[in-house]
C-alpha cells in the first residue's frame, strides 16, 4: 500500500476482506475508495478457481471437486464430514513427481507446483459452493507437499494468520512421502502442525518396491528424521500404512514394523485398507484388524482409517489431476 502511495493500514482491511468476507472482487471492498480500488484492480488479481465438476458421496456425503486453476490445469479437493467437524483435503501440486505405486495421482505425472493462493482458495471455493465451514486441515490430496515447500509453509502462515482466518495449525495434518531434508526444514520451523509419514513397508526391500523415493531417503534415515522431529517439536508422528494384500499385510510385516517404531516411543499407526486404483493391480488387505492387533497388542497405537468417498474415487490415493 506504501508503494502505491496509501495508508499502510488499508493493507490489513484488504487482508480482512480477502481471508474474512472471501471478497473475489475490489469493488466488494467497500470501505476502500473508489479511487483505490481502480489502481488494486489496475495492479492486482485475485484469483479464482472454477469447479468442473462436482460429485457428492451417496454414502457418506462426502464431496469432492474438480477445480480449473486460472492457467487451465485441474487439480481435485475433497470435503470430509466427521463428528468433530467437517475436514478438507487440499492439493498441493498438479500431478506428482513420486511415482508411489499404489496412487492415481501419480499416474498421470508432475505438471507443476500450487501457489499459496491455489492452495488457500480450494479452502475458500469450497466452502462458498458447500455452505460448510472447514474445522481442519489435510494436506494429503494430489502431490507431495514437501516438494513444494515455499507455497505450503506460505498458505500456513496466510490460514493462521491473526488478521485473516486465524486457524490454529494443531488442526492442520501434513502428509508426506518422507523427502527426509524437508521433514528436518519443517522440523525447525515446529509450526505446531500434525506430521503425518506415508511408511506403507518397513524395510528398504519391500519400501523401495512400492516407493521409488525410498530409493533416496531410506527407511533408517527417515525414522531418524521423525524422531528427530519429535525431539524438537514435541507432536507425536503418525505413520500411515496402506494395507495392500499379499505385499505388506503379513504377521512377518507387522513385526518388522513394530521393531522399526518402537524405539520411537510415541507415534501413531494409521492403517489404511488399500484403495483400489483403475491403474494397479493392488488389492485390499483382508487381515487389517490382524495386522491392527499385532501392532496393539506390543504397545503400538494403531487405528483403521475410515474409507470416505469411495464411491466417488474421492478416498485416499484415488485423486486425479484431470476429469478422465
Ligand atoms: N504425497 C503425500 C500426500 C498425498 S497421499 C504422501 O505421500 O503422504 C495421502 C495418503 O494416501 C498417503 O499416505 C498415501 O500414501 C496414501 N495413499 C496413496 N494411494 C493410496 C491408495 N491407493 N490406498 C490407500 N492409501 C493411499
């Protein structure tokens, strides 16, 4: 506002009526003159996303979108209604570049990275079209968000930001696929935000198989990093686990996993009955509550995730980055 020879403090009206009323237009800013907002409209946009397409759950009613960024590219966003509240699950990049065998977003490759605002909007749009109002955060839709660090810790400090939205990060939950050096970077920031680990096998062997980025960051280094993380930040990791038949549901599995976490001490097993991809022959577990009990009965908190949205393709690693 400086620059453009204006009160500073129109800086934070505008920041209120951009994360507040979700103004999509200058002329909604109607405690700013006319005279200013012409040279905002002249200088600045804000941008939109449109939604393609919409498709509501019959079971659960869960929602998901297909949104048309300003460029063209599409990338999915899935509203989730659970008893504490409804949870949105957010895209961070158009496509990825991890290549993790068992997901559709994958699938059709890495086009490019989300800006904050891209991010942030899939919140506002959302929220705007559903007449519902998001309570938390996952940042496990298509891409990996530590891939794409810059606009991630970006969007975080523009959704807890005090003038704006103010969203405690506690009920924000990050998913990665273990980029290790990422994990140390979000580490020092101890931004208060639930680190969730896609772990899915316990050793290198069967890891790498399935997760070509284990091919980099091997299993050792990366619970380093998760114990690490929780030395300096103090939140127990959850470690998400896709439990795909005959590849890693076995009782031998179990108990390579339970002496890779136990010297973690606190950490939490999210396991995952595989969702079926239109790409992979990956079938779902049939022994989960066997797996679960191993992993309980040793002392390892584990639970089932629930299954949302599959009968729209909107369950975890079912997303895509276009209408096909
Ligand atoms: N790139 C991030 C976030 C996106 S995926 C990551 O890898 O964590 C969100 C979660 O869904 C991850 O745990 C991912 O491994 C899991 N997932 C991917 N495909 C899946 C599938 N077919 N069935 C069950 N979970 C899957």
């Amino acid at each position: 506002m400086l620059q453009i020879g204006k009160e500073k403090y129109r800086a934070k009206q505008i920041f209120r009526w951009l994360h507040l009323q979700k103004a999509t237009d200058f002329d909604q800013m109607t405690d700013i003159s006319a005279q200013t907002r012409d040279i905002l409209k002249e200088k600045f946009c804000i941008n939109s996303l449109k939604i393609q397409k919409r498709l509501v759950s019959a079971a659960d009613n869960t929602v998901k979108y297909l949104y048309v960024l300003p460029d063209g590219n599409k990338v999915e966003t899935v509203l989730m209604e659970y008893r504490h509240g409804n949870s949105i699950c957010l895209s961070t990049q158009v496509g990825c570049k991890m290549g993790c065998k068992f997901c559709a977003s994958t699938k059709a490759g890495f086009v490019r990275d989300l800006t904050p605002s891209e991010i942030l909007l899939q919140i506002y749009e959302t929220e705007r079209d559903s007449g519902r109002s998001v309570d938390s955060i996952v940042l496990m839709g298509i891409g990996e968000p530590l891939d794409n660090f810059g606009s991630v810790t970006k969007f975080l400090s523009l959704i807890s930001d005090k003038n704006g939205r103010n969203m405690s990060l506690r009920h924000v939950s990050l998913s990665t696929c273990g980029l290790v050096d990422k994990i140390n970077e979000l580490a020092e920031l101890d931004l208060g935000l639930t680190l969730s680990v896609s772990l899915h096998a316990p050793t290198d062997e069967k890891r790498s198989e399935i997760m070509p980025i284990n091919r980099k960051y091997g299993v050792a280094d990366l619970i380093k990093a998760c114990k690490d993380y929780f030395d300096r930040t103090g939140r127990r990791i959850s470690f998400e686990f896709a439990l795909i038949k005959g590849v890693n549901d076995d009782p031998q599995t179990a108990k390579e996993l339970i002496t890779l976490l136990k010297p973690l001490g606190v950490c939490h097993v999210n396991l995952i009955p595989v969702n079926e991809i239109r790409e992979g022959d990956y079938r779902k577990s049939s022994s989960v509550s066997a797996f679960q009990q191993l992993l309980t009965r040793s002392g390892i908190n584990a639970t089932v995730r629930r299954t949302l949205g599959a009968d729209i393709e909107a369950a975890c690693g079912q997303l895509r980055r276009d209408n096909i």
